[in-house]
C-alpha cells in the first residue's frame, strides 16, 4: 500500500518510530494530486509552502481544506468569482488549531458555491468528479474534501455541514463524515452561509482517524458567540467495540418510497451486524420528518441572503461596472458586481431568503419555518429519552451522474432529505460506509446521537467499522 492510502493512526505510528518522515507522506500525497487531480478536480489551489515538518508534532500529516475557511494570506474564494483574488488577513481558529497541531496544509478543495449544492457541481470553477465513478458526482457541497480523502489526494480534509454537506459526500465517496453539535467546533473563520445550521467537521478514511481530528477542532472559542463552553473528551477513548445493551432507534419516516433497493439492503445488513455485536433496534417516529426539507430551505436561505448582503464589489473581490455606462452609480456597481460574481444557484437562493424575509411574508415563512424547526429538534429530542442513537441511511441513494439533476433543483435539494433535520436539530451525525452498489458506487450508514454525545457515536461507529471490510477499500485509476 503506498503511503497516501494508510489512514493517520498508521501513518503517525510509523513517523514516530522513525520508520517514514512527513515529508516522505507529503510528497506520496503531492504524487498522487499530480497523478489523478487533472480527473477528479478536487483542489482548487495548493499550498506551496506548507510550515515547516515536525516529526515530533503530534499530528504531521497532510490535510485539504474546504474553500470557505479563511487562510492567512491564502486566497480564499468559496468557490465563487465574486471572491478571487480575495486573502484572508487571519486564520480560522479551526486553521489555526490545525497549524499547533503540526498538520500540513495542503491546498483549498473544491465546493459547490458558497456551500449552495449537494453535487458541487454549481462551483465557478468547474465540478469535481467522484473518484469511484469520474462519471458521477462526489456529492456536496463538500465534494472536493471528501474526494481528496478517497481518492487518496489528502490524509484528512476538512469540510463544512448545514443540511447534509459532510455527510452526504462522505457518503457517495465512501469515507467517514462527522457533522459534529451546533456549536462543539468553532466557526470563527468560516464564510457563512447560514449561521445557525452551519458546522465545521472532519472527513477521514476511518472512525479511529475522525475521532482524533475531531479531538484537534473542538472546543470551545470566545470568539465565535456560538461556540459552547462545555468540555471536549477524547474521543479516541470512546473506541471500545462495546454496543451491547444499547437501543439503536429505526425511524420509520426514513424507510419511504424512493429509497434505493441495494441501500436499502446495504442497511438492513449493517442493523444485522450491530445486533450480532448486542445492540437492540426499536422503531421509533419522527413525525415531522416530512417537513425538514421545506423547514430548511426556508430558514437556510433566509439566512443566506443576509449573509451575502456583504458581497457587492465595495470590500471583498470582484467589481464591476456595466460597460454601456459611461457614469456609473453607485447602486450600478452593485447591480454588475453581484451579476458577474455571483452563478444561478446562488441567485436563486439570495431570491427565495429575501423574498421569505420581506415584509408581509416574514411570519407566513421564516417565522412559521422556525416553529417546525423547533418541532423537529422537539422530535429528536423525545426520541433520544428511549434510545441511545438512531440509524438511518445517509442518501436515498448512490451517487448519481454529473449534469443529472443539474436543471432540476428541487430533485437535487431532495438529495439531502435524510441529513437535513440533524442541521436544524443541532445534533451530531456521522456517516460511514456500510456497502457498494453492484456498479461499484458505495453507499452511506448514518448515525445520530443527542446533541454533544459524540462519544456515543464513535463507540457505535467504531465497533460497526471492526466488525466489516468496507472502510478498507480504496479508489484505484488507470
């Protein structure tokens, strides 16, 4: 095996005893970019001078970083040309954890614009390809970190989640995906696309690698006002192969019409592993499921159009000016900006929020959107007083083929329909892959536990992972 397919916990054990150098992972991970980069696409830039390597860090190893995370003196460009050319004067405090823990920063990944997608394929500059099929999406809006983790471009990488976009690619690139609690990892750093949804999470090639990473990003952080002041175990001490006696719930409104047969099955097989291993499954409801999609769309998009009021050609990146006008205003400048900048998708999520938040509408949508959100959390919540954790699939199913769904929105906001109410919940959620298609495409498990009981899913997660082969297998290109 070459040293950019081993997971860090290998890699860290063979650096300490002197057997391998960081600089010999970095350059089998910089061979593998030139090799397979120009077919997948998953970088948007790299970084040339990574700080210097130490082997005696406690963490040197190569990791990606989505393109809405702000690198000091890096451009950063959330994937979008109103944005080039635009250099952070300081670091995320995830980057910044990241830097004392000795990781070596790769390049920035590509995402679907301003985290508006679940293919990224709406990036200005161009979709990523999933390295199990280069025909098929990754998934997003985190395609290109989870496409650098397995098509083994990058150790670890780094993305964001707000209705789904850590776990959903994690799912159709069959890698490890945690969307951590609202507020267990700071946002201080990350471009906003709605702030109450939004979080910062790990992508890894097994449970063991995304506990440690997550041990790296959590805690709390006075200047993010979000971030909770609560304490961060280790996580790594949660892996311990013991589920038995838990109760694992089964919600009945994710097993519905759509679902994919060869997912569904994939699940079925993995419920079977887990009570070999003494977990008890119940079904239980969630009953205002069917209003997740919608709740969010409303509430995201609300969120997002105040966001990226900001963006108008004054302050950050591009500005422009309509050729035909010889004396252009101000409100001119705005208007050409924001047109040129900005691609559809954005537009029509800037559109929806505003509209939602105008007067005359802003109790009939937004305000009504925040009370179903409070009944989904309420949902959660009396769940979790009967059981420890709810499985469910990650995505109703395998990745699909780039430009299927791309003049279809409303089937491609459907694409998050099982990982959306952990956002508006704030609850953690990991996916991890239990399966593959018979066309090779994998296939997600999704678990979710009560907000900050992390732990509780790297117990599950991990003794699932060690009693199955799936997490082992990696991409390989002609």
């Amino acid at each position: 095996m070459n040293l950019n397919e081993l997971t860090a916990h290998e890699l860290i054990d063979q650096i300490s005893s002197s057997q391998i150098s960081p600089q010999d992972v970095h350059k089998s991970v910089r061979d593998q970019i030139d090799a397979v980069d120009s077919k997948v696409k998953a970088y948007l830039r790299l970084n040339d001078n990574p700080q210097n390597y130490d082997a005696a860090s406690p963490y040197p190893i190569p990791i990606a970083i989505k393109d809405n995370m702000c690198m000091q003196g890096i451009e950063t460009t959330c994937a979008s040309k109103i944005l080039q050319g635009f250099k952070s004067p300081y670091d995320a405090t995830v980057i910044r954890k990241l830097k004392d823990s000795g990781a070596i920063l790769v390049g920035n990944t590509n995402m679907d614009e301003f985290a508006f997608g679940s293919s990224t394929e709406n990036s200005a500059f161009g979709p990523t390809r999933n390295p199990w099929n280069l025909d098929c999406v990754p998934g997003g809006s985190s395609g290109g970190s989870a496409a650098a983790v397995a098509a083994n471009e990058a150790i670890w990488s780094i993305g964001s989640d707000t209705g789904g976009s850590i776990r959903q690619p994690a799912a159709f690139c069959g890698v490890v995906g945690l969307k951590p609690t609202y507020g267990r990892v700071s946002r201080y750093g990350l471009i906003a696309f709605a702030s109450s949804l939004d979080q910062i999470g790990p992508f890894t090639k097994d449970v063991r690698d995304s506990a440690m990473l997550l041990n790296i990003i959590a805690g709390y952080d006075p200047m993010d006002s979000t971030s909770a002041d609560v304490p961060v175990p280790d996580y790594t001490k949660a892996l311990t192969q013991d589920v038995s006696g838990l109760k694992i719930g089964i919600p009945k409104e994710y097993f519905i019409d759509g679902l994919d047969a060869e997912v569904k099955a994939a699940i079925d097989e993995s419920i079977k592993v887990l009570k070999d291993c003494g977990a008890e499954f119940v079904e239980i409801s969630l009953p205002h499921t069917e209003y997740a999609v919608a709740t969010y769309y409303i509430v995201a998009t609300a969120e997002a159009s105040s966001n990226l009021a900001r963006f108008d050609g004054v302050q950050y990146g591009l500005r422009s000016f309509p050729e035909k006008v010889r004396k252009s205003s101000l409100i001119d400048m705005y208007e050409e900006s924001r047109d040129q900048g900005f691609g559809p998708e954005s537009k029509r999520r800037i559109m929806l929020g505003t509209y939602s938040l105008s007067s005359g509408y802003y109790d009939a949508y937004y305000l009504r959107g925040l009370k179903v959100r409070t009944l989904i959390k309420n949902d959660f919540e009396k769940a979790f007083e009967s059981v420890d954790a709810i499985l469910t699939p990650t995505s109703p199913t395998t990745a699909f083929k780039v430009g299927e769904r791309s003049d279809d929105p409303l089937s491609m906001y459907l694409s998050d329909i099982f990982t959306i109410s952990a956002n508006l919940a704030g609850i953690p959620a990991m996916s991890m892959p239990c399966g593959f298609s018979q066309d090779g495409l994998p296939i997600g498990l999704q678990l979710l536990t009560k907000a900050f009981d992390e732990e509780m899913l790297f117990r599950i997660a991990h003794t699932y992972e060690q009693n199955t082969e799936w997490h082992k297998r990696r991409t390989k290109f002609n």
